[in-house]
C-alpha cells in the first residue's frame, strides 16, 4: 500500500466519521464544535496538527498536475495549509466563522452529506487508484 492509499485512507475515514453524526445529531456536534471553538489554545493546536499532516503530505508529493488522480491529494495537503495559516493569523474569525456554521437547524445534513461522499470518494481512491 502506497503512502497516497495510507493518506487516503485516514482522509476517508475522518471524513465519513465526521459526515455521518452532522447529518442526523447536529445538536450533539455543535455543542461539541462550540465547546473546541471557545479557548484558543485548542483553535491554536488544531492549526499546528493541520499544518504538520500537510507538510507530511507537501513532503512526499507536492505536483497538482497529474494525469489521474493522484492530483486530489497534493491539493488537500495545500489547502490545509492554507485552513492552518488561517487560524494561527485570524483565530476569532475561525472561531466566528464556526459558531455561524455549525448551528443546530442550518444546512447541517447537507454539509454532512457532502463530506460522507467526499470521505466515500477517498476510500475509493485508496483501494482502486493508489
């Protein structure tokens, strides 16, 4: 198994795992995502977790031009960079911008939909492309 599978295995099952209880327990996650969103220190470790996977992944393979897919995962690795640079430079804007998207009653179950595809969507790359 290739490093991009490992990656994109990890990928698939934080996505699906995250996607699954948004769509049908949104109040459970907000209250969870309200409770990591409050001090800054947890916002501030988040972001140094982001950037360290991405610069894991930037590391091995940082190309976006591809002639398969093997594009998607370079691209997730510039965008958490991007996601950790974000939060160390504006922390109450990232803490805002949670509190405003995760409310319970919002397009919870859409988002949540959305991302147990895209974690279905790295689990056939891991298995059938890498």
């Amino acid at each position: 198994m290739s490093f991009f599978a490992i990656v994109a295995l990890i990928m698939a099952a934080w996505m699906i795992l995250l996607g699954i209880p948004l769509m049908f327990n949104s109040k459970d996650i907000h209250a969870i995502l309200d409770g990591f969103a409050k001090p800054t220190g947890s916002l501030l470790s988040l972001a140094f977790i982001t950037i360290a996977f991405s610069v894991i992944i930037l590391g091995v393979e940082y190309r976006l031009l591809a002639n398969n897919w093997m594009w998607v995962i370079p691209l997730v690795g510039w965008l958490g960079l991007v996601k950790g640079a974000f939060i160390i430079l504006f922390p109450e804007s990232m803490r805002n911008l949670i509190k405003k998207f995760y409310k319970p009653g919002t397009n919870n179950m859409i988002c949540g939909l959305i991302t147990a595809l895209l974690g279905v969507f790295f689990l056939w790359l891991a298995f059938s492309v890498y």
